[in-house]
C-alpha cells in the first residue's frame, strides 16, 4: 500500500512537471533569444526580446516585451510594455500596461491592459477580445470583435459581429455583421459601414448617416442603457484581473528569486526528502493544513493560548500566500536532481517561474487541475516542514 502511495505521487508530481522537463527555460535581467527553440519556452526578465521562432507555446513574464518571430502555437505574456509583430499559430492571451499587435493570429486574441493597440498590419484568424483604458482596433478581424473601455475606437475591418462599449466610441471602419453599440458619446466617422443590423444606445440619438446599407436603419434601444454600467464593471473587472495576474506573476518572480540566491540547501534537502519519502512528505503537508486550523481554534478558547494562536495563525496565513511559489521551487529542485541536471541558480530560477506557471494553469482545470496541484504543494510543504524541524533539533 505504501508503495502504491508513493508511487501515485510520484506519478502526480512528474505529470505535472512533464511539461517543463520538454520545455527551455530563459531568464535575467535582459534575455535575447538569437537561436530558434524547437518546444515550450518560459522566459522571464526584465526587457525580452524574442529575435528566433519558438516551436511550441510561449510563455512570457516581464517589463518591455519585444514578440518579433513566429510562435508556432499559443502565445502567454504578462508585462509593462508589450509588442507582438510576429505570426501566432494558436491564441494570444496577454496582461500588460501598453499593448502593440501587429502580427496575424491564427487564433483568438484576448487582451486587457491600460493601452491596447491592433495595429492595421494586424490579422486575427479567431475572435478579439478586447478590454482597457484606450482600445484601438486598426487591423483585420475575421470573426466577432468584443471590446470595451475608457475610449474605443474601430477602424479596421470587422467580418463578424461587433459589440462595442465605452465611454467614448469611434467608429471609421467597415462591420459586416450585426453591430451593438453602448456609449456615452458615439461618432459614426467617414469610412465607417454597416452591413448587418445595427442596435445601440447613447443618451440621445446619434446619426448614422449613409454608413448604414440602403434601406436600412439603426435601432435606437434605451434598454441597453442597463448595460453602461456592467460594461464599465466588466471591463474594470478585465483590467483588474490582468493587473492581477501580472502582479502575481511579479511577486512569485521576486519571492522565487529571494528563494534561489539567498538560500543554500533547505530546499535541495526537501526535494531529497520528497523522493526518498513521498508518502510521509504528502501525508505531513496534508496534516499541517487539516491539525493547524484545530489547534488554533483550542487555543483561542484558552486565554493563556491566545498569543501562541494568534502566532500559529500569522505563520498559518504566511504559509498560503508563499506556498505556489515555494513549492514550485521545490518541484525545480526534484526535477534537476531526479533528472541529474546541474542548472545555475539563473536556470533554476527560470525553470521555478515555469513550474510556478504551470502549477497556475493546472489549478485552472477543474477537479483533476486541483487535486494535482494540491498533491504538489502538499508534498513540498511536508518535505520543508521535515527539513526545517530537524535543523531546530541540531540547534537544540
């Protein structure tokens, strides 16, 4: 049975990191990648420049990011500043501050940031979602376009449905299918066309001129008038979960990288452990976060207890909010000694912001997604408290 155990965990923790052992790592303060990759790539820095084509999905955390190759398959960016020039096979989902696209897509393109641009050099094969304080859509878009903001402006060419919502929306391009709009201050500009139906709402009527088709007409609807506000929430909800994302992508980069160079062995010695005693590592995590919650509960019913409670709750607490990016460390270090790797701390950093990535993704996938990432961090989480509690033997 212990056997068995120790070997659906093993199998969970090499399933989850399958695909980082398949992938390349890169990471610094300026990362250029000259030679093309023929897998995933996970790429974390400061200012990134992608100069080769990357034949696999491509994964990106950082502050000015320059997309100038091919990527074969899905494109992932977190960043400040973010320009994608280049042909993306698969979707394109990206969080940043200032967004250039410029390249084709071959699938969806999904975007939140502060300032969006679609460049007119620009081709999405799929659908664009859209959302931040400026969006500017100037390229092509062969399926449906849904975009809201601060200011909205529409001047490339829309081959499906539309739905725009904003403050401010410009529209100076032509839509061939159906169109809703939603805005405060709404200008049909010289260029614009409407081939399907056209339903929209501002505080007063807007003149739509000879954009509609002949013998057609634009629907007044003061019932979309309701949706004003949740498009606003909606899109302040978009932009806060990409800020979100971002800044959770910064933090464990910095927790990671204060974990990797300013620590010596401690998590060496837990992946050890891992491997030597999966079972008891996964068994001790599992115990720590079921007995710790029980014990801070009977000690707040003790007066003399409260202090220690409310200690045991602080390290409690402290534990949830670093415990990905620990672990992610943790799951590093397995793979570089089960695989007998000697990274630098550079690659081992690199490949602990990929493992962290990934453990965010799985953790997206119901159920299955849970549970693995749950088996992961109660693994390393075991294995660090085994570490740490026999050092305070040897100190003792």
């Amino acid at each position: 049975m212990k056997r068995l155990l120790a070997a659906s965990l093993l199998g969970t923790l090499l399933l989850a990191a399958a695909p980082a052992l398949a992938a390349t790592f890169r990471g610094g303060d300026t990362v250029t990648l000259s030679a093309p990759v023929s897998g995933d790539l996970y790429v974390s820095g400061g200012t990134i420049d992608i100069r080769q084509d990357v034949r696999g999905d491509l994964y990106i955390l950082g502050g000015t990011i320059d997309v100038q190759n091919d990527v074969a398959q899905g494109l992932n960016v977190a960043g400040g500043k973010v320009k994608i020039l280049s042909r993306v096979g698969d979707d394109v989902r990206v969080a940043g501050g200032d967004v250039e696209i410029r390249g084709v897509i071959n699938g969806d393109l999904l975007v939140a940031g502060g300032t969006v641009t679609v460049g007119s050099d620009a081709v999405v094969m799929g659908e664009a979602y859209v959302s931040g304080g400026q969006v500017v859509v100037r390229g092509t878009v062969n399926r449906n376009i849904k975009a809201n903001g601060g200011s909205v402006i529409l001047e490339g060419i829309a081959h499906g449905n539309v739905d725009l919502q904003g403050e401010s929306v410009t529209v100076s391009g032509p839509v061939e299918g159906d169109t809703t709009i939603v805005a405060r201050n709404l200008t049909v500009a010289e260029g614009a066309s409407f081939r399907g139906s056209v339903d929209y709402w501002t505080p007063s009527p807007t003149e739509f001129g000879d954009a509609l088709a002949a013998g057609q007409g634009a629907t007044y609807r003061p019932d979309l008038a309701k949706q004003f506000g949740r498009a606003e929430t909606r899109g302040f909800a978009v932009a806060l979960l990409g800020a979100f994302a971002v800044y959770s992508l910064l933090s464990a980069a910095l927790v990671l990288a204060l974990l990797v160079f300013f620590t010596k062995t401690i998590f060496t010695d837990a992946a050890k452990y891992v491997r030597r005693r999966p079972g008891m590592s996964f068994l001790l995590g599992l115990a720590y976060v079921a007995v710790v919650p029980l014990a801070i509960v009977l000690l707040l019913v003790t007066v003399i207890g409260i202090p220690l409670a409310l200690l045991l709750l602080a390290a409690y607490a402290f534990t949830f909010v670093f415990i990905v990016p620990v672990a992610s460390l943790v799951a590093a270090k397995w793979i570089e000694l089960t695989y007998e790797k000697e990274w630098s701390r550079l690659a081992l950093f690199g490949v602990s912001i990929g493992v962290f990535i990934l453990l965010r993704l799985i953790g997206i996938i119901p159920v299955v997604g849970w549970i693995a990432k749950g088996i992961v961090v109660l693994l390393a989480l075991g294995a660090l408290l085994v570490v740490k509690m026999n050092r305070l033997k040897k100190i003792i």
